[in-house]
C-alpha cells in the first residue's frame, strides 16, 4: 500500500463529497447502473472511499481484467453501459486483453484507471513513480474507440460525460479514460446531462437509397438475410422479423447476433460453416446484410460461397464495402432503415418454411450420424434441457464453447455470449461475472484449459453468492489446439494439462461441485439441479469432443 506521498498528498482525507470520484459514481447511477466492477489499488481508492449508499455497488473482482470482461459480458446481457474500474500501471496494463475483446465486439464499456499524481509527473519523463508508464493510456489506443486524458477536475468530469457518450454511439465500442490519483480527489462541478438517448446517435439513411433497395428486394425472388451484431446493438429484432415475413427470407444470424430472432421460423439457427447452410446462402438471388463487417471466422476467410447480389446496410461507412464489395449500400441505422423498408415492400407468398425445416434436420441428421460429432450433439442437448430462456448463456474459446457458441439454442436476444471476435480464450469465466452480478441466472461453457485463466473468480462469484453455474468440459488440455497438432500431424506437445482436484477446489471457495463423466442423462441432471438452485455451483465433466465445422481446421472438408 502506498503512503499519502505517493499519492501526491491526497491519501486519507476523508472527503466524500463532491470529489471527482464521487461524481463519477453519480454519473453512473444517473444512468440507470446499479452495479460497477474494480479492483482497489493505492492509486484509485477514492472511489471506495466517496462510495455511498445509492451509488452504484463496486463488485470487487480478483483481477484486473475481470472488471473489463464482467463490464462486457454485462453490457451484453442487457444493452447497455458497463463500467470497470482499475488502478495504475500494472492494474492498467492487466485489462488490456479484455478490453481488446470489448472492442473486436463492440461492447459499450468505459474503464476508468487512475494515473500518478499530477504533482509527481513531468512531461515527457520517466521518473519511477509508484506505478508510472511512458504512456498508459498509450496501451490502449490501437483498441480503443477514443482515449481520454483530462488532467484537471474540471475536464475530469466533462470528460466522462463525453466518453460515455462515445461508448454508447452506433457503433459502440469502448473507451478509456485516466485520471491522476490527486485529481480523483479534488471537488468538482455535477457532471454535465449525459447524452444517452438512443434517438441522438442514430445515423439516418438517406432516403433515396432506402427506396433503390426497396425496389431490389421486391424485385429478387429468393432473398438471404445475413444479420450481424448491428441489429442487436440497434434493438431492430421485431422489425428484422417481420422484414423476414415480408420477403419469405431465411435469417443466417452471425456470433454476435446469435439469439437475435429467437425460435422464429424464418431462423436457420445453424451456422453457415454447414454444408447444407452454404448451399442455402449460395443459392439465393440476393443478401441483405445488416449490421456486419463479414468477419473472417463466419466467412472461412471470406472464400464462403455468395450469391450473386448483395445489399447492405450498415451505420458505420467504413463496414459497407470492408470484405465484399455490395451492389447497393445504404448507410444508416439497422432499425430505422429496416422500419423504412417495411413501409415499402409488399408481402409475398410464404414458401421457404418447409424447405428450410427440411435444411435444420438435415444438418442434425448427419452431425447425429458421425461418429466424429455424435457426443457434440448429445452435449447440446443435455445443456438445451438444462437451461431456460432466462438463462444466459456464456461461452469460451474452449470445443465445447465452439459447439454451442455456434450450434446451442438461443431463445433470445442477448441470452447468448461467445467472445469469437478477438478469439479470447479464458473470456467466460470472468465475462459471466456482469450479467450474474445483476441477478441473471447464467451458465458458463468452458474446458479445463480456459477455466484456470481466471479460477481466482470463483471467490467473487461465492463472496457475492452469484446465480451462476460454471461447466467445465474436462479434456485433460487444450482440445482444440491438440486437435490443431493432429490434423497437422505435429507431436502432441504443449497442449496436455493437469487437471484440478475438482470438489477440493469447488470446496476452497463454498462451491459445491458436480463432478460426471460424458454428455447424457448425467450431465443435464447435475445441470439442472445446480442452476435450480440460484447459486454458485460448478459442474464438472469428463469428456472430449471432436470440433465442429466452425473452425478452421474443418472449413473446408
């Protein structure tokens, strides 16, 4: 623990109110947050200090990068802000991966961390100030949607208003933000009205391309809808839906968009990696694409069959024409546009309901019939029977999480988590923090590798008595990567790891454990009665299984 030198004077004056800090805490109550996620250090514990009833609660984590990933998974879960709160240097430094994935996602989190006393720096220089960097916030440029630096109270606060307001903008992403430790402490002014509402930072589309692509949908006979993380971050799934309806057109939904349309029959709910999908998408007239940038993962590297014409629609310019050049674009919000679509095209007959029946059992006809892929689907239906559509469903890196992260059920909107855009391995554990936090029940996918990233959570999770159930799909190592070295035909090396004793280290932290082997009637049991019981349960089963198609290893066999 520092002294209150190191803290340029300010440590243990007891101030609480009115200080930056303070009216950061406020702001973020004023935004509708119940709940933040930080880690004390000697440079930012003004915000435990000026903490008060009212203001948000600060879930204390047991590392720094959990106060980024439980942020994420909470704005995922609900839509809205989350809020991570880190110390200097070292803690910094620590959210960085997270904060990477935050962005590959576009999850709307500000982090706040502190910096080292505006007394004690000099700029340009390195003096070997407790905790001091080059430049800190330099870490976090290449990733971030905007840096903030406010050197003063006074721009302190303003700069939080202005940072929150940047996270939440189509399209969203995170932000960072640093603040000396002394500034933390200073009075300052209310924070200035946040600018929040969703109608300010739409992006229009012109009307006159909205109608050019009425008139190409109306005109093509078989359209595919491609919808991407866009129409989730927009709240466009009713009119997506009825868009579907109206032109009788199957909905390929991506990673970040998986849940978007629930049960619905116009959802193929498979991925396109399937062959039968990839005959689907090729066979078309037309894509209409909202709200993605065709990632290399949903696309096998951009070498996935395309029909002959594609429309999109996109409110960032620099997504229309990233990875495949459109016939027609339309710059805009997904809901509004998709709305303005509705007012133009007609219905049409409804035909593709049987045909695209006949695709799904299809495909789950011959994953049941490989030998390769039959303990992958009896996993998916031991989870599926398992779960509610309350439940939230948070997946890792890890096959099992490939599985269901790309196969599993997702009867909802943003009941489903899958960290596919920057590839984080060890995301599910601490990313299931934020929506369990809030009360959500959550079931957390993840292999024995993964699991002991951030194992040091499963004491949040019990200090906190959090409703979430943890799976751990214990192959005895990274099944995927080994799986990478014997396809390659490499030697198994690396990649073998030793397993926990389970119920001991469940027993460490007042967790009960679950511990079965294969994927059946076992594991939907034990699953059941853990996320029955609201708390914080881990379940453990021996079990390796082959990956799917959604990998590169198999995209093109």
């Amino acid at each position: 623990m520092g002294t209150s030198a190191e803290n340029g004077g300010t440590g243990g004056t007891g101030r609480t109110g009115g200080t930056v800090a303070r009216r950061y805490l406020e702001a973020f109550g004023g935004l509708g947050l119940t709940r933040v996620f930080g880690l004390p250090g000697v440079h930012n514990l003004a915000f435990w200090r000026d903490w008060a009833p009212g203001l948000p609660e600060i879930v204390g984590v047991r590392h720094e990068q959990t106060t980024v990933y439980a942020a994420d998974g909470l704005a995922r879960a609900t839509g809205g802000l989350g809020v991570a709160l880190v110390t200097t240097g070292p803690g910094a430094a620590n959210a960085v991966g997270a904060f990477g994935e935050a962005a590959a996602c576009g999850s709307p989190v500000v982090l706040v961390a502190s910096e080292i006393p505006s007394t004690l720096a000099r700029p340009g220089e390195v003096r070997g100030v407790l905790h001091e960097s080059r430049d800190q916030a330099g870490l976090f440029e290449p990733l971030a949607k905007a840096v903030f630096r406010p050197r003063t109270a006074e721009a302190a606060v303003e700069a939080l208003s202005e940072a929150i307001g940047v996270a939440l903008a189509w399209p969203r992403g995170p932000v960072y933000l640093d603040v000396p430790t002394d500034v933390l402490s200073r009075p300052a002014p209310p924070p200035v009205p946040l600018p929040v509402s969703r109608e300010r930072v739409r992006v229009r589309a012109d009307t006159a391309d909205v109608e050019r692509l009425a008139r190409l949908l109306a005109d093509r006979d078989r359209v595919v809808i491609w919808a991407g993380g866009g129409v989730l971050q927009s709240g466009a799934e009713l009119e997506l839906a009825r868009l579907a309806e109206r032109l009788d057109a199957p909905v390929i939904t991506t990673y970040a968009a998986r849940g978007v349309l629930g049960d619905h029959p116009c959802a193929v709910g498979l991925p396109p990696h399937e062959p039968e999908v990839a005959e689907l998408i090729a066979g078309a007239d037309l894509m209409l694409a909202v709200g993605t940038g065709f990632d290399g993962m949903m696309t096998r590297n951009w070498r996935m069959p395309m029909p002959a014409e594609l429309a999109v629609i996109n409110c960032a310019a620099e997504e229309l024409a990233k990875n495949y050049r459109p016939d027609l674009s339309v710059l805009g919000d997904a809901r509004d546009t998709l709305a303005a679509l509705l007012d133009r095209i007609p219905g049409r007959e409804q035909r593709s309901a049987q045909s695209l029946r006949a695709v799904r059992e299809a495909v789950w006809a011959r994953l049941g019939a490989d030998a390769r892929t039959t303990a992958a689907v009896a996993f998916l239906r031991s989870v599926e029977a398992a779960i509610t559509d309350d439940t939230v469903v948070v997946c890792d890196m890890a096959v099992p999480g490939y599985w269901y992260g790309g196969y599993g059920r997702a009867g909802r909107p943003r009941g489903l988590q899958y960290p596919v855009g920057w590839g984080t391995l060890g995301y599910a554990l601490p990313a299931s923090v934020g929506p369990a936090a809030a009360g959500h029940p959550v079931l957390t996918v993840c292999g024995d590798g993964g699991f002991l990233f951030a194992a040091g959570e499963l004491a949040t999770l019990a200090q906190y008595r959090m409703p979430a159930t943890v799976l751990v799909v214990d192959d005895g190592g990274y099944g995927m990567l080994r799986y990478d070295q014997e396809v390659a035909g490499d030697p198994i090396r690396g990649v073998e790891l030793n397993s926990p004793a389970w119920p001991a280290l469940g027993g460490a932290f007042d967790i009960e454990v679950s511990e079965v082997d294969g994927v059946g009637t076992e594991l939907e049991k034990a699953l059941r009665e853990a996320l029955g019981s609201g708390q914080p349960r881990l379940v453990v089963t021996h079990a390796a299984l082959s990956p799917p198609r959604t990998t590169s290893p198999r995209w093109f066999e």
